[in-house]
C-alpha cells in the first residue's frame, strides 16, 4: 500500500511582538542604536524565534549529519571514491572528524544518522534506523529514490527534527557527508531557481578539468530529468536527490513547525532548504544563513531564500562545519541582549535629542 501524501501544517512566522521588544531593547542599551550590526539583527532574530525578548542563551545547540552515498559518484563527478564516504562515516562516529573537533569549540553536540551510505558495518547498524537504502540512483539516467523511499526518507527527517526538539535542542544545524552530493545538490538549484547547468556547477571537493567536465555533463542530464518533476516537490526529490538529502528537506520543514531555529551550512544544506521551503511555505523565515561558499550554486540558493551569510570563509567541507563555525555568533547576538547594561541600569546618558527644526 502507498504511503499517504506528505503534508505539512502552515508555518507560523517567527514572534512579531518578541521582534518588536527586541528591537526597543537594543535602543535603550549602553550603545549607540545599530552599532553592532547584523549581530543586532540575529539578535532580534532569534527573539522572535523564541517568543521572548531578551533571548534565552542557548543551552543545547545540535548538529544532525544526514549521510548517504549518491550513484552520480560512478560517473567521475568527485575528486574521491565513493567508499570514502563510510569510512569518514567511522572517523565521525569516533569523534575524529572536523565537525567533531568544531562542534566541541562551538558548544554543539553531533549526531550522525545513515540514510543511504553504502555500507553495512556493524559500527554503523546503530546510526542506521532510518536507513531507507544503500546509495541512490545514478540521477543522470535513473530516479534517486522510488516513490515510497522518497516519502520513507522525508519521513524521517520529520521524525529526526520532532525526538531532537523532544530532547531538548534549541538550535539545530543539518550536515551533510555523502561523496557527490554536490552534483544532486546543483541540479535541485539549478531546477528550482531556473538556472543552466554551467551557472551551478563549481569544484565542489577540489575536482581537477575534467571531471568538473564529467559534474558539469552529468548534471545537465540530470536537470532535463528534474525538469519534469518540478510542479511536486516530493516528485522532485524521487528524481534527484537521495535519501540523505529528502531527509535534510523534512528536518528543515519540520524544525519550523516546531518552530526551532536552524543554522544553514554550505551548498547541499541549502539545496535542501529550497525542496524544504517548497514542501512547507514560510519554513525560510526559521532558518538563518551561517556562512556562503565559492560554490555558484550556493550563492543562487541563498539569494533564491533572500537568507544573507553570516561568514564568508570558504568552509567548504560540508559535515554543517561552516555552520557551526557561525555558532558563536549567534551566542554572542543573544548574550548582548539579555546581558547588556541599559542605560537607565548603567547610569550613563543617552543619545543628545535633536533640536525641532524652525
């Protein structure tokens, strides 16, 4: 029997009246009004998300990698081979990945889960409970997904979102691991913003002429075939994505439902958020960008979700690193609200009141 429709609930935006005393918070603190930028603006942000001005500090920020092998990876699109992907699957699991050491720094816990990684280790069985199937199709000339495992994959992101909202997380940062997720991320940009393939295809993990030759080849036949599924976007992840990236999609709607913050990462996390935004209207205004890379079609995603970049450091790993690599910006956005003097508190004068004009 065919799994039901997935539908989700329409998003309620971030708290209008949080965002309003937010704002009249920051004009009354020991500092000039808009002096500190756009951590003043993240940090009205994230009072509207909370429902409450000043924010609450963040107590339990969380990173969830979403990993999967893609097939594309056959045809030469990656500057590594695809077993790679679960063997950095083990060194994640073990604490020794960069994500590890940068989730520590930043104050985050990680979790991995397998989604459709090649591979049936028993040091991975753990992390496999919504394992929908071993790698996806090759998406220049198969669908990624059947119909049931595109909606089995959605399903478990929304599962993933609802237990790590339940436990507690505040914050949530989707990661990816997966070699090749580049060439299905570019071509879920380039069909939702109605881009060529030469306008996203980049060198994703340092690939050499010829084979961005052989990316910028595939994704051009895998466009002609997500062309055709763009009216559905549950249709367009079946076509074109995986089961890593379908699950990212229904953890970003989801984690506005539950109306959770999320810190976006590089270019597979975004091309997510473009399905997600689709499946779930408004899910965007829930999401901040926490940093933008070289790639052309991150660049695209990003203005497509009119979401601009806290950092530019061409962190370009993936696994949420350049995401989390913001975290700390977002700590310090909500500390300066709920911390700082105001003036009335600190006894210094405010800004001189311009005189009526004659």
């Amino acid at each position: 029997m065919e799994p039901e429709n997935i539908e989700f609930p329409e998003i309620a935006p971030p708290d209008e009246h949080a965002r309003s005393a937010a704002i009249a918070l920051h004009d009354k603190l020991v500092k000039p009004a808009g002096s500190l930028g756009r951590l003043e603006e993240l940090g009205v942000w994230i009072a509207a998300c909370q429902g409450q001005s000043p924010p609450r500090p963040f107590t339990r920020p969380r990173v969830v990698v979403f990993a999967g092998d893609h097939g594309i990876a056959a045809k030469g699109v990656s500057a590594y081979p695809a077993e790679v992907t679960a063997q950095l699957l083990g060194t994640m699991l073990t604490g020794g990945a960069a994500i590890n050491v940068l989730a520590a720094a930043a104050g985050a816990s990680v979790r991995v889960v397998d989604l459709a990684v090649d591979t049936e280790a028993p040091a991975t069985r753990a992390i496999g409970e919504f394992k929908v199937r071993r790698g996806s199709g090759s998406i220049d000339v198969e669908d990624a997904l059947t119909a049931d495992e595109a909606k089995a994959a959605i399903r478990a992101g929304i599962a993933i979102a609802d237990a790590e909202v339940d436990g507690g997380a505040d914050l949530l940062i989707p990661g990816d691991l997966g070699i090749g997720n580049s060439t299905p991320a570019s071509v879920l940009v380039a069909a939702l913003t109605g881009s060529e393939p030469v306008a996203v295809v980049g060198r994703g993990s340092g690939i050499d002429d010829a084979a961005w030759m052989r990316k910028a080849a595939a994704v051009r036949d895998a466009l002609r075939r997500a062309r055709a599924a763009l009216a559905d976007p549950v249709d367009l992840l079946r076509t074109t994505a995986g089961a890593d990236i379908a699950a990212m999609a229904g953890f970003l709607a989801q984690a506005a439902v539950r109306r959770t913050p999320v810190v976006l990462d590089g270019l597979v996390a975004c091309a997510a958020a473009l399905v997600a935004e689709d499946l779930a209207p408004g899910a965007r205004r829930w999401w901040v960008a926490g940093q933008r890379t070289a790639e052309p079609a991150h660049a695209l995603a990003l203005e497509h979700l009119d979401l601009g970049p806290l950092l530019e450091l061409d962190v370009r790993l993936g696994e949420g690193t350049g995401a989390v690599t913001a975290l700390p910006l977002l700590m310090m956005a909500a500390r300066v609200l709920a911390e700082t003097a105001t003036h009335e508190q600190a006894g210094v004068s405010g800004p001189l009141t311009p005189a009526p004009a004659s």
